[in-house]
C-alpha cells in the first residue's frame, strides 16, 4: 500500500510541475503572412484565371522517345481532363525544359502535383523529365504512379509504358523492359 502512495506521489509531482510551467515566448515576436486582397491583386488574379481557362496545350516536346502528340499533349483540356491549373503548371514546365533548364521544369511539375496530386498528366510528365535526367528509378515509379490515374486513357497509359521500359533497358533489366513494351503495344492496340 504504502508502495502504491509512493508511485502516485511521484506521478503527481511529475505530472502538476509539467502542466503548470509555460515556456516564456513574451519576447519573440511571429512573422505573419500579409493576406489582404486589393482590387488590383483581384483583378490581376481573375484575368490571369480566365487566360488559362481559356488556355489550349499546343506546346512542343523535348522528349526525344514520346511525342506530345501521341500522347494526346496537343488536345485541349478538356479532352485531357486536365485542370486549367494543371494545365498551366505543364506548360511552364514546357518552357522550361525548352529553354534547358530541366530543374526548373521539375520545381514547376512537383509544385503542379501539390495541387493536383491526382493529375496523371502531370505525373507522366514529370516522370518523362527524370526519364532526361537519367533518373531510371524515379521515372518508373513516377510513370506507374501516373497510371494509376489514369484509368480509361490509352493515350496515356502506352505513354507511361514507354517511359518505363526504355528505363528499365537503361539500368539493364532487358526481361523488364520487353514486358513493359508488350503493355505499351497492348494500349496502343486498344486506341483503334
């Protein structure tokens, strides 16, 4: 019994001290975001929604193995069922691997994919840009996530196929490489 009293003591003592005693934070001071609105932010914001709403994908491929137009890059939107954000986020990504700088065409494509996480075009394309880079791994695991959403798009899913076996022939995995070909011909069978 007498351990018992000893234990909850102890407990008590421990448990009271804890709760009662507050870090002091009197003198820091918290950065905070400035989030008003202004009429010529708003303004500037709509004109620049309503430019990609209206926005169609005609941009040119980088990509020496996929074409943009094989893959259905070149339909509108939404035909690719692709957000206007989306939309906005592969096309600067487009830019960017035009111009050379395939960092940047990654930064915009992975800031695209914390919006839309489930678009599978921006997966396949950020997949296609480790794919340049060399980065076999990453761009089989990107590719199959984007086949993962995308569900019913042949276009797509030969795409992804594509993308994952000139990888696999890339680290060697030549067995690899001809069954995610055969998937590539499969969908590609399936368009027509």
């Amino acid at each position: 019994m007498k351990l018992t009293y000893v234990g909850i003591s102890i407990f008590v003592n421990l448990l009271f001290p804890a709760c009662t005693t507050l870090p002091d934070h009197s003198n820091k001071t918290v950065p905070v975001e400035d989030r008003t609105v202004t009429e010529s932010t708003y303004q500037e914001v709509i004109s620049d929604s309503q430019v990609v709403a209206k926005a169609e994908t005609t941009v040119e491929s980088h990509h020496p193995v996929i074409e943009r137009e094989a893959v259905g890059y070149g339909k509108s939107v939404s035909e690719q069922s692709t957000s206007p954000v989306a939309l906005a986020f592969l096309n600067d990504a487009d830019k960017y691997a035009s111009a050379g700088d395939s960092d940047r065409a990654v930064a915009s494509l992975e800031r695209g994919l914390d919006i839309e996480p489930k678009d599978p075009w921006l997966w396949n394309r950020l997949a296609a840009e480790r794919l340049e880079q060399k980065m076999w791994v990453k761009a089989i695991t990107l590719a199959k996530k984007s086949n993962a959403f995308a569900a019913g798009n042949n276009q797509l899913l030969k795409a992804n196929w594509q993308i994952i076996a000139e990888a696999r022939l890339a680290l060697g995995d030549a067995a690899g490489a001809r069954k995610a070909k055969k998937m590539a011909r499969r969908f590609s069978r399936e368009q027509t």
